[in-house]
C-alpha cells in the first residue's frame, strides 16, 4: 500500500475516524453519530470509503427487527383493537348480529367477522339461535391486554418503534397479528428490518494514522471557503484540504424540454401560425358527447365496454344540457332537421349520461360545434383512453390532435390540403396516401396513411366532413371539415423513433440523447 498516496485522498470523514479510534474498538454508525458527531449518511459514507481502501473490516452484522406503529394503530391506541371494542359493544347491547356490531362499531363486514371467528374460539362470544352474537361469559384473552399494551407504548415511544429483542414471548406473538412487511393501509404496525454492522480498523489503518499525524493533518482541514469565512476573515487562521487538479469535473447535464412535449408545442405553434384557435376539454366525457353528438348509434361495437373504459363513482352524469340532447336524440330516431333517416331505433336517455374516459379527440369537435365562429378553424391536443393490445403502432392511452374548419366555402379539397401538411410538414413523411374510410359522423370519409422507414405503411388517422346530422343537432349550417390524427405517430416519424412507447420511455439517459427537430 502507497501510503503517502492514501493520506492524500483521504477525506475527513475518515482522517477523523483513523485518528480517534484503534483497531481493538468496535466500530458502528450510532457510535460514529455520537461520538464525531456524523449524520447517519456520513457515518456509512466513512466507512464505505475506509472499507474500499481495505482500512476497515467487517466484524459482525446484527439483523433488528423492529414495530412501527401506523396511524391505524395509533387510533387503536386510543379507541382499543377491534375485539375489545366488540366484546365491550355487546356486553353493552345485548346479542347483535354481525353487520349491527359492524355498523354500531364503524368497521368493516370482514373485520368483525374475523374477530368473531377468534373470539368464539376463545369461547368469549358465541352465535345463538337467532344468528346473534351474544356474550358467553369467557374471561379475557391475555393476547387482546397484551396487545392494547403494546399499542399504548409505541404511541408514546418518541420514534413509534418498538424492538422485537425487548419484547416478551407472549408480546412477539401478540405484535406479530398486527404486523405486516410492506406497511398495508390498514396495517397497525409496520415491521421494520435493520442489520447492525460492526467494523473494526486494520492493521493497516495504524500506518495511515501515523502517517496523518506525523503530516499534521487532523481531519478538521476546510473543503471550501464559503461567504461566512470571507466576511468573518477566519479563513486566514484556517488549514485547507489538498485539491487533486487531475480528477476530472463533475458532469453538469443542462436541462431542457422533453422532446416529445417539444413536438407537441411545435404542433400548437404550428396550427396557431394558420390562424387555428385551440380547444380544450375533461378527460371523463358523457356518452352523449363521446358518442352520440357525433352520430355514432349506441348499439355501435365501439360503445362495447371493451372498447370503452367506463368510470365506477359515480356512473352517470345528472342531466345532458339542452337543447342538444333533444336535437341528438330526433336525429338518431328519425334524422331530425338533418334530412336523414336517422338509424330507426329508441334512443336511451339513461345510457347517453353514462360516464366514460374520452376515447377520441373529436369528442373536442363535438364540444365546440355549437360555440364556434362562422367561419372558423379550431384545434385541440387531446388525450384518450381506449382498451388496445399495446404495441410499437397501438397505446392504451394516446393523444390525437384533433381539428375542425367550418366555412360556406370548405370542402374536401380544403381538408386533403390540411392532411398533407400534417403528413409532410408536421410528421416529415416524404409518402403519403390516401384512402377511403367510413365514419358514422362523416361523409365523405379519408384516411391518411404514412410511410415509416421501419415500421413501413400505417393509418396516421381519420378525417372527413361532418355528416349534417352531426351540425344540425348544433346549430351549424354550414360545411364542417373535421380531422382525428394520432399526433404519437406523427412524432415517432419526427423524432426518428420505431415504437411508440419509446415516446414515454423511463430511460432518462435514452431521453437526453434523444433530439428534436423543432
């Protein structure tokens, strides 16, 4: 060992370590913390630095387990556990069924069920004819005083711990009901795994010691000189640590935007530039809006529940505004003011409320229709949920920007001019196509298709214009151009991308490197 060379790079946390203690100490964190006065990271950081320079050894680990009591166990310090609370509520009410004790008590069905179940072994309740429980008359578990103990006293431990090493036999057992690893939400204790390790210095930690002393380092030499030395002028009367100009500098990563957010204000930008006015609107949407404003029949396979997500609480939204409900609702029975026929069935009031998570942009469109300008071009970025096998082309959860332009003069010329923009100027695809598509809310329908330099041809999106009984039930008399496109694909032909998760990767190295082109 050089140990000149060690001495050099030795930081202070060690030197101190070295010279106060000999190889006949034992050494731990606690110790280090109290004596030197080190936080818990600094004292680990000592000696994961002596132990790679073979300074320090381990002697011996120790596993503790330890009892931390959660918020749910401090209530029961206070209210007791749920079996004295039963067996004090029925000795108080008489025989109760089971979901009265749970009602009466405030806890749940399965709890008191549990609690029963020990309890009738314990012979202290008992189920009587009328499927009441009833108390028997046994005496007390001394599990249930063990365990209101324990509670009372890691309530008032100042750190809520209790160790399992202080704890009696009956008390192990008794902590161990109420115990869990991971901490569960209704957990009253949260078990706690710590492992002591003890060090001790080596042999030739004494050589280093001698070399520090005999330099006349102490451990207490300055790092750096900081705005209260300079004011104060202590830093003249101070010693200051060596300064190793060979090590390289810390690597500094500037932050910026993350490209694919950057994609997409380049899109809003862009859109905004043409005279576009963004929309907006909530992730959870009615089936009227996501739907049925758009002429989409309610016996449509995509309003199947697995094509939809539905919301749980609550499940339908109070009232649909008017006077679209009724509009929608003739339009769908008999086509309404719109000139159609209508898809000939009864439309459900009850389902049009149901709640669901937006599955498409043009549920934006839908919003709009009847508060936009004449004429008038809007835009939204919207964020959708649809159940999807996921995939490098397919998300579960994807954006689209969405689109409308309403004129006297807009037609399906104007519409193709805008979908080449998307598909050239937006996404950079030098090939694009179109096909015909069919849409329950527009006529003539297009998709746009692009070309991936690995991933080959796949649809972009939709577009169309909007069927009248889409403008009609809204109020609008006048062409609607309306386009859906999955701006993820747009961006994985603009950031040079061959999956579409790679857009939400956790890699952050893979994102830095990563470049957009706006």
């Amino acid at each position: 060992m050089d140990i000149q060379n060690v001495v050099k790079n030795l930081h202070p946390l060690e030197t101190k370590v070295l010279l106060t203690y000999g190889q006949k100490d034992e050494l731990t964190a606690d110790r280090l913390q109290k004596e030197l006065d080190y936080k818990e990271g600094h004292a680990n950081q000592a000696f994961s630095w002596l132990s790679g320079k073979d300074l320090v050894a381990v002697a011996r680990r120790t596993p503790h387990t330890f009892y931390e009591i959660t918020e749910v166990g401090r209530e029961m310090a206070k209210t007791g556990t749920p079996e004295a609370r039963i067996i004090a509520f029925v000795k108080e009410n008489g025989a109760q069924t089971l979901p009265q004790i749970a009602a009466g008590l405030a806890l749940e069905n399965k709890d008191v069920g549990s609690a029963f179940g020990q309890l009738a072994k314990d012979g202290v309740l008992a189920m009587n004819a009328e499927k009441k429980t009833e108390y028997s008359g046994g005496a007390i578990p001394a599990r249930i005083t063990i365990a209101e103990s324990l509670f009372k006293k890691a309530a008032a431990a100042e750190n809520g711990q209790l160790d399992n090493a202080s704890l009696t036999a009956d008390e192990q057992r008794a902590i161990a009901g109420f115990a869990k690893k991971r901490g569960a939400a209704d957990s009253p204790f949260k078990i706690i795994e710590h492992e002591t390790v003890v060090y001790t210095l080596t042999p030739a930690a004494a050589e280093v010691a001698t070399a520090l002393k005999n330099a006349g380092i102490t451990g207490k030499e300055l790092g750096e000189v900081t705005p209260k030395l300079l004011a104060s002028g202590e830093w003249k009367n101070q010693t200051f640590r060596g300064y190793n100009i060979a090590i390289p500098p810390a690597r500094i990563i500037p932050g910026r935007t993350n490209p694919y957010v950057q994609f997409l204000e380049s899109v809003k930008d862009k859109l905004c530039s043409l005279g576009f006015k963004e929309f907006d609107g909530p992730l959870v949407e009615t089936e009227f809006w996501n739907g049925d404003a758009l002429f989409m029949p309610q016996f449509h396979a995509a309003r199947d529940i697995h094509d939809v997500y539905r919301i749980k609480n609550p499940t339908h939204a109070k009232k649909i505004e008017e006077p679209y409900l009724s509009n929608v609702r003739a339009a769908h029975e008999n086509g309404g003011t719109s000139g159609s026929r209508g898809w000939h069935y009864t439309f459900d009031t009850e389902f049009t409320r149901r709640l669901v998570l937006r599955s498409q942009g043009t549920v934006l469109s839908a919003h709009q229709l009847h508060d936009a300008e004449i004429p008038g071009k809007y835009f939204g970025i919207a964020r959708c949920f649809r159940y999807d096998k996921v995939d490098a082309t397919h998300l579960s959860d994807f954006y689209q920007t969405e689109g409308i332009v309403l004129g006297e003069d807009v037609n399906l010329r104007t519409l193709l001019g805008f979908l080449e923009m998307f598909a050239k100027e937006v996404a950079g695809a030098t090939e694009v196509k179109y096909v015909p598509g069919y849409f329950p809310f527009t006529e003539p329908s297009v998709e746009v298709h692009i070309k991936h330099p690995v991933l080959g041809w796949f649809e972009l999106g939709g577009s169309g214009i909007f069927r009248p009984e889409v403008t009609k039930a809204m109020g609008v008399d006048v062409p609607v151009a309306a386009w859906g496109i999955g701006i993820d694909r747009m961006a994985l032909m603009a950031l040079g991308l061959n999956d579409l998760r790679e857009l939400f990767s956790e890699n952050i190295e893979e994102v830095r490197l990563r470049k957009a082109k706006f």
